[in-house]
C-alpha cells in the first residue's frame, strides 16, 4: 500500500502515521528525516541539498523529489509506504506525480485530514510536556486530556510550553502554506483527488481530524480496509 498522508500542522497526523505503519508493516516516512539522512551520510544528493540549506535557500525540486524517490525505492518499502510532509505544493505534487509514474509506482491511497485551522492552532499552542515523562498528552484545548491545572493529568508533574509551540507567527506561516487550496499543501492534496476521481485505482480519504486519536484510527482503518 503506497499512501500519501495530508493534515496541517497540530491535526493528530503524526499519530495517525504511526498507527498506519504499525497496522500494514509499511514504513512512516517524513521528508525532513530524508533531508537529514541524506545530509548525516554525506551522499552526493545530500551535499547538493546541503548547499541550498547552508545558504537559507529551499532546496530545488530537482533534488528534493530524486531524494524522496530513492527512499521510496528503498528495501523496506517492499510492501509500500506512507509518505508525510511533501509535497507541499501543487506544483510539486505533479512532478511528484510525474516521477512516481516514470518509476513504475503507483500510488494507491491518498489521505486528507480535515481540521478547522483555529483548533489546530490551538491544539499547538495548548500542547505541554510534562517534566517526567514528553509522552504524557496533556493539551488545555482538548477536554480529554486537559492537565490539572498547572501538573500533569498523568502523573502530577510539572509542565511546561515548547517556545515554537507559542510562537504565532510561525505557526501561522506554515498554515498559511497549507491551508492554500490555490497552490499551497491542500492545492497538491486537491490535484491527487482530482486524479481519484477520473481514475478509480486511486483511493481518496477524508478523515475528520476532530474527535479522538481512537476515534479518528477507526475511521482511518475502516476507510482503508
């Protein structure tokens, strides 16, 4: 199964990911982990990439989408993947499109998780880490996993705010890209759903990214099957 995993930034995606990798044996694969391992093993696609970043330039698509392929192509994606993080544009998505086909790989699923953009703002801005344990979920957003007042709902301890978490302007910059249906992430999440709809081998799901991570991985598995 080859997935394709859309969701903006504080939509649960992540969580959802993971729980498909578990479930179908496929690997979880995020562009940025393909940029550092490129980089930390020195390939030469890896160097190229790693001049644009030393600069603060965006890596061209020339080189991002032949480092995203090969990890596609790589042994433990003998049973497929899901793919999270890219692209992030229209324009990407059909050149992605382009050399998954010249690649011989089709594409099977096409996930979207749809999610107001104020709730997943503030499901950002309300995660906290407890002091003892990160994996603790505690957000002030979310009635299920509200903290005790200032400590953990878990064990007690005592939390604290990861300053990117807070920061507005960031957190409004990536939704801005994301949440762009004219060339942004969900203009690339539209182009494969409009292939979805002309060419019936290709799946395209909804996941309403609202209620509960149980709740949500019910829906997802229902719709994949």
């Amino acid at each position: 199964m080859r997935i394709l995993f859309f969701g903006p930034n504080g939509s649960g995606k992540g969580t959802q990911g993971s729980i498909v990798k578990g479930k179908y044996n496929i690997p979880h694969i995020e562009s940025g982990a393909i940029f550092r391992e490129n980089i930390s093993k020195g390939t030469e696609i890896g160097k190229k990439a790693k001049e644009y970043i030393d600069r603060g330039d965006l890596v061209p698509d020339e080189i991002t989408i032949p480092m995203i392929l090969g990890r596609l192509q790589a042994d433990d994606c003998g049973n497929g993947w899901l793919l999270d993080g890219f692209p992030r544009s229209k324009e990407q998505a059909i050149k992605l499109d382009e050399a998954l086909k010249e690649a011989g790989m089709a594409l099977d699923v096409v996930i979207e998780m749809i999610l107001d953009r104020q709730i997943a703002k503030n499901r950002i801005m309300g995660r906290r880490l407890c002091e003892n344990d990160n994996n603790h979920p505690n957000n002030i957003f979310i009635d299920a996993i509200k903290p005790d007042g200032d400590k953990c709902r878990v064990c007690g301890g005592a939390l604290s705010a990861r300053s990117d978490d807070q920061d507005e302007d960031a957190i409004d910059k990536r939704h801005n890209i994301y949440y762009d249906t004219d060339t942004g992430t969900l203009a690339s999440a539209y182009y494969f759903k409009a292939i979805a709809e002309k060419d019936g081998s290709l799946k395209y799901v909804t996941l309403n990214g609202e209620p509960s991570v149980p709740e949500v991985t019910e829906e997802l598995v229902g719709k994949l099957g």
